[in-house]
C-alpha cells in the first residue's frame, strides 16, 4: 500500500500498546508523526529500549522509536485508545481530559458502550466512535505480529465536529490504513458488533475455529446471527444478517476470535463488552435473543 506524506504531522498518543495499538502506533510513526505510547511500567521501558517491530503482509517489516510513558503529559492532537474494554476505566487514568480537549480521542474497541464512558470523562467535541477490523498481535512487548492483508477503519461521531474527524481521518490514511468518515455513529457500531458477537461467542464456547463452527453448529451460528442483528436493527444499525453468513463463510477455516485467544490464555474476557452489550440493548428493546444469554451464561 502506498504511503502518503502528511503535509503537518501530529502528535498522538495511543493507550495501549497490543496488537492493535501497536501496530496503529508504529504506522503512525512510520509516516512520520510523533508518537507517544501509554503503558504500564514494564511495557514502557522495553518500547523505549527497543521500539516497535511489526511483522506484516501488508507493510512488510516496520521498525520505529516511539516515545513511551505511562501518563499523557502534553496536550495531543489525537488520542487513540487501544486497550481491552475490561481494562479501560483504569487506563482512562493515564490521559488526563484537559490534555485532549482540543484533540480528538478516537476508541478503537470492540463493543457499543465504551464511546459513553469517553464522553463522561472527555469533553463531547473531543470523543469520536471508530471501529477496525484487522487480525494483529502482539508477541512480546514492542514486537507486533499482524496476519491480515487489510487493516480498516471507520470514524463516526454524534458530538466532535467534522473538522476533528477529518483531521484523525488524514492521519490514519496516511499511516496506510484504510479509512472511512461515516454519517451515522449507531450504525457503524451495531454494523461490526452484529458480526462480531457470533463469531466471537461460538468459537470461544465451541473451543473451536470458524471452521467448525460454521459447519458442526451451523444452526446456532444461523440462529444466533438473526438474534443479534434483530438487536443491531432496533438499536440502529443495519440489517447484517446475510452478510455475517457470507462473511463466516469467507474466513479461513483456521480462524479464531479474539475472544478465544483470550479465553485460550487464561486473559479477562470481553464477554460484558460483546454479549452483555447485546442482552442489554435486546432488553431495552424487547427483542427476544435466548441463544445469546444461553451462551453469555455458559462463558460467564
């Protein structure tokens, strides 16, 4: 992919430095932009010592300096938060408000209730919602191993002025990542949430790739599409029934959710922040969807 010089380079923080943000943080530096990564201690020192190396299809290797520290002491001019939902109202702690308020914070998190936290702790103009699909991880501290030919993102925001979005939106393009500055904010969320939740609830129950699951319990994975798009349609997305089929059955066989390498590592599991965002908008909603509570029960 080419890369596309940045007229002005910005200063951005990113909160986390895992597979997604890491790898967002060393294309960014990559292009020029001064980077900053927040991290705890240990992770801190070894991406000051040693940087980030990203192993990729896509961008070949990329080996960068970042700056690291384990609190935001300087306003930035965007701040990506890249951290699990189950760690987030900690981490929030290392980015003081007053040091994004004339920014942008952009969440890059699975889930639909993180970007109402941010406008709790963030001025509104200051909080967007954005969502990315990538496979990336990361090996050890600072070295990043990212396996998909794509990485993507999409920004929406009902509160930050365009201004702001077109500004995070020239950043990531720049950096080689695929973006998209949409309308609707409710409907980008439930757009990726709706395909994520069954894929990220069968394959962890299952112990099992999509694979498997798309063929063993092909029922379930049928059923519990309908319920969570019935969801994602009250709340305000689109209809992504036949499209999540078609895109379970494009993956390769051997693919895993995030949620099973989790779950597979002994980590804290996203279940609140996927599920139980489901069951709760299904409840506000009167939508029935007795497969997603069977399975949210199950892996609770």
């Amino acid at each position: 992919m080419p890369e596309h010089a940045q007229p002005e380079p910005l200063t951005i923080a990113v909160l986390g430095a895992g597979g997604v943000g890491g790898l967002v943080a060393a294309l960014a530096a990559r292009a020029g932009h001064r980077v900053v990564v927040l991290a705890r201690e240990p992770s801190v020192e070894a991406l000051r010592a040693g940087g980030i190396r990203v192993t990729s299809p896509l961008f070949d290797d990329v080996a960068v300096s970042v700056e690291a520290d384990t609190v935001l002491r300087e306003p930035v001019d965007l701040c990506i938060i890249a951290v699990k939902q189950t760690a987030l109202r900690d981490a929030l702690d290392r980015v003081p408000a007053r040091m994004v308020e004339a920014g942008l914070v952009v969440p890059l998190l699975n889930g639909v209730e993180h970007v109402a936290t941010l406008r709790e702790r963030f001025a509104p103009e200051a909080v967007a919602a954005g969502v990315v699909r990538v496979e990336s991880s990361q090996t050890a501290p600072g070295r990043i191993v990212h396996g998909s030919p794509f990485v993507e993102v999409d920004l929406a925001s009902s509160s930050a002025p365009g201004s702001r979005l077109a500004t995070a939106a020239a950043a990531f393009q720049g950096a080689g990542i695929t973006t998209r500055v949409l309308d609707d904010e409710a409907s980008m969320l439930w757009g990726k949430l709706a395909v994520l939740a069954p894929f990220a609830l069968l394959t962890t129950h299952h112990r099992a790739p999509i694979g498997d699951v798309r063929t063993t319990w092909r029922d379930e994975l049928v059923q519990l599409v309908a319920e969570v798009a019935a969801v994602g349609r009250a709340s305000g997305g689109p209809d992504v029934t036949g499209n999540a089929l078609r895109f379970y059955d494009s993956f390769p066989a051997e693919a895993r959710s995030s949620m099973q390498r989790d779950a597979e590592a002994g980590r804290p599991l996203e279940l609140d922040a996927i599920g139980g965002a489901v069951l709760r908008a299904a409840e506000r909603h009167g939508v029935a969807a007795p497969l997603t509570r069977q399975l949210v029960d199950a892996l609770s």
